[in-house]
C-alpha cells in the first residue's frame, strides 16, 4: 500500500474544481516559506564541465551559493545523492538542500541556481 503526502492546498483545490464550486485558473497558489535549516528538496542537473560546471564531482556537504527566483543567492549545504555517493557533473539526482536563511519559494517559479564564483554550476526545481 503506498501512501502519498499531498499538500493541504492542492487537496482543497482539486476538491473545489471538481465540484464545479470553483472553476479553473481561480486559484494563484500560494508561495511556500521555508526557515533556515529546513530541507528543501531540489531536481537538480549539474552541468559537465566543458560547459561551464565544475570539473569534479561533490559530496554531501557542498555549499555553494543557491539562487531562487524570489531571492538574492544565499549559502546553502547540499546534502547530495543517497548512500554517500559523489555528485558528479553532467549528472542529475533528486537532493535536499538547506539554507542559512528563510527561502521563499513561488509556486509558479521554483526554479534554483547553483553558483560557484558568480557562475552557473547547476539548475534544478524545487520539488512541493
């Protein structure tokens, strides 16, 4: 038996639409807070490195600078792929991050950079 965590929200609206109590395009949703050290889980792709990304790979630990599309970039520690394995470029994988400081995340914009010096390492989505 699988059991699936769906947000409050979602659940109201899904119920609201197919009801007819609401129509289609009424709902703006929300955008999500996070506090500083609360994970944040990220579809992150991390460039190969004749396109820019690091040369070597990751491990749990990293932190880089991460921006998200409603902030400024803050310092974040990405905890990296299951089992301790290394993170290498041009590779992708589904990773908590957390972060120094309070993220918001919009729902219609949840897209996060990876930076290195300024650079774009990596990209990925926040995952709801």
């Amino acid at each position: 038996m699988r059991v699936y965590v769906v947000p409050l929200a979602v659940v109201t609206a899904s119920l609201l639409l197919t009801t007819g109590c609401a129509s289609e395009g009424e709902f703006a949703a929300a955008p999500v807070t996070f506090a500083p050290g609360e994970e944040i889980l990220v579809d992150l792709s991390m460039k190969p490195s004749n396109v820019g990304g690091r040369s070597g790979p990751f491990f749990s630990g990293y932190r880089p600078q991460v921006s998200f599309a409603s902030a400024e970039a803050i310092t974040c520690t990405i905890k990296g792929p299951a089992h301790g394995e290394p993170f290498a470029p041009g590779t992708r994988s589904t990773v908590p991050i957390v972060c120094t400081a309070e993220v918001t995340v919009d729902s219609e914009d949840m897209e996060v950079g990876v930076l290195e010096g300024g650079r774009e390492v990596g990209s990925g989505t926040v995952r709801l």
